[in-house]
C-alpha cells in the first residue's frame, strides 16, 4: 500500500470514529483535501494527486 493511501485511510478512519458514519467521514475527508489543506495537495506529484482521487473515488463508491 502506497504512503498517502495508509495516511488517507488513518484519517478516514478517525473522522468515522468521531461520526460514526461513513459518509459524512467521507464528505469530512474531501473538504480537508480539497479546501482546508488544498495547497499541499496542490503540491503533490501527478502520480500522487492520481493517487488521492483513486482513493477518494473508490471511498465514493462504498459510502457516497
């Protein structure tokens, strides 16, 4: 498993904990991605960048 899919599935699992639902983890995790941190991802390689959507898309697909 790749560095940035076992940090994104911590963090994942720590905002389910504190909401006990995997959807609102889930809309939680994008906006700290997407807008609260949004220059690191920013500063992430393509492959990387690849990486976190991959990992947010399949998240989509079992809790969006």
């Amino acid at each position: 498993m790749h560095y940035l899919e076992e940090l994104l599935q911590y963090k994942f699992l720590q905002i389910v904990e504190k909401h006990g639902n995997g959807k609102w983890a889930l809309d939680e995790l994008q906006w700290l991605i997407y807008d609260e941190y949004r220059t690191f991802y920013d500063a992430l390689s393509d492959e990387d960048k690849y990486i976190v959507c991959m990992y947010i898309a399949n998240l989509m697909r079992l809790h969006g």
